[in-house]
C-alpha cells in the first residue's frame, strides 16, 4: 500500500537509538519446515534472529514510538490503497514512525544473518512469483521499509490468519518480499513462575501482568497443523510473503509489544 511518510519526529526522539552493534549473543537459525509439523513449507524462507536488540533498546525503541503518536485500531489493507477497521480479522493498536535513520540501523544488524540467496534473489518464485522468474529479473536488498509499525495486543487481541502482501513503492522501483517482525518483550517462561503467581496473587490487572500468549503461528492451509513462534525480548522473525500463512495468536495475559516493516527490493540493472 502505497503512503506519504507523516511529519518527521523530533530530533531527539530517535537520535542514538540502535547506532551501536548487536549485542554480543545475537545469534540467528533458518527455520527447517521439514523438521516441523509443517513439512510442505520445506524451501521457504523464514530465520529467526535471536537477541538482535537488548531489552533496554527494546523499552527505548517503544517509548520513541509512543513519543509521537498515540495507540489507535489498526486497520487491514483491502487493495487500491484503502484500508478498513475489521476486528473479527485484526484486533490490535498502533503506532506507525516513519524513520529511515532507524530501519537503515536495524537493517545494518539483520543483514549479516540473511542467507546471500534472500539477499539476492535469482530465479527464487516461491518468494517472488513467477513473474521475476520468467523475466529473468535479479532483484537485491536496498533497504528497509522506513513506515515502522508498531503493534500493541492485550489479553484477547489477535491477528486472523493471513499470507502477508508486497508493498511496491509509488515509483514503481521497489518491492518487498520479506517480513521483518521484531518483538518488543517476550512471553514468560517457567523459569518466571514465581513473578505469574506474585502477579495474580496480588491482584494486578492481567493487562500488566507478566506476558503469556501472543506467538507467531504458522498454519498448514487447512489449519489443522501448526508451528509457534514465541515473543522474545529482542528477537526478531524474518520470512518472506509469500506462501507462508501465519497469525498472531491470542494474547492470554499481559500486553505483546511489536514492531513490524518490510525488507525492500530493486531490479538489477544488465550492465
């Protein structure tokens, strides 16, 4: 869907946010569908990178967000450009920060994990369609999306299960083909039992409670198979668009803080 960036933030509100390297566990692992309940996926590309931002850069990134706009319903893309308020499919808010300072930055960490067949795709169809394939077209990384958008899901908010579409650039130079969804906190684990207990013990609203549901399901068309993918603190899915139908799953308590954009990519000229 094509857009027209929003008034450009405050310098302060982003300057210095993710300029240094990826903390120094940051470690990353393809996805092998073959391996999993969904075995048809096999060949299609989807990583996850682990510990690509540390929490404090996580709790920065979201307040830089939440600086320049509030939570509102987001809305689904119905094609020509127009989108529609339809909760039964998406039930969620967000924020959307135009900022090109920071997808280069996040980009600059991704990309040393990206295989060089997803950095360059060549004769690739289950990512790009066939259309590239019969044109003979070689199309590379330029960039990320600079519309950055963030997602906010408290208890009972989900995302229906869908294929994520191309967003093709007004000039018509770009497109993507890639997902970059990044979370901002992580589902609790076992070893957090304690803090789920105090939590409830004490009453505390369960929007504020530690986080539990909210993963990354990739579905088998028929929906009868499933893989998670947990929210983790700083970890980062990246998969192409096509192909691969997924969902966010409910959120059961707490509240599940993302941010989505899309890997960008341009033809490449014979010489």
């Amino acid at each position: 869907m094509a857009h027209t960036p929003q008034a450009s933030q405050e310098p302060d509100k982003t300057t210095g946010l993710l300029s240094g390297a990826a903390p120094a566990d940051c470690r990353s692992e393809i996805i092998d569908f073959s391996r999993t309940q969904l075995p048809e996926y096999s060949g299609l590309f989807a990583l996850l990178i682990h510990n690509l931002l540390t929490p404090a850069e996580c709790n920065e990134l979201l307040n830089a967000a939440q600086s320049t706009s509030k939570w509102e319903q987001a809305l689904i893309n119905v094609g020509g450009g127009h989108q529609i308020l339809a909760t039964e499919a998406r039930n969620c808010d967000r924020i959307i920060l135009d900022d090109e300072v920071l997808a280069k930055r996040l980009l600059d960490r991704i990309l040393p994990h990206l295989p060089p067949e997803v950095v360059t795709l060549e004769n690739k169809a289950r990512i790009t369609g066939n259309g590239p394939l019969r044109r003979k077209d070689v199309l590379r990384i330029t960039r990320l999306n600079e519309r950055l958008r963030f997602l906010k899901y408290t208890r009972g908010m989900y995302f229906r299960e869908h294929c994520d579409g191309s967003y093709v650039t007004p000039d018509g130079k770009e497109i993507s083909f890639v997902t970059v969804h990044l979370y901002l906190n992580g589902e609790v684990s076992n070893t957090e039992g304690d803090a789920v207990e105090y939590a409830q013990r004490e009453g505390w609203p369960v929007d504020q409670r530690p986080l539990k549901g909210g993963s990354t399901r990739f579905h088998s068309m028929n929906l009868q198979r499933y893989l998670d993918v947990f929210p983790q603190t700083g970890s980062c899915l990246v998969f192409q668009h096509r192909g691969l139908l997924h969902s966010g799953d409910d959120v059961v308590q707490g509240t599940k803080y993302t941010m989505r954009t899309d890997v960008m990519y341009q033809k490449i000229e014979a010489e």
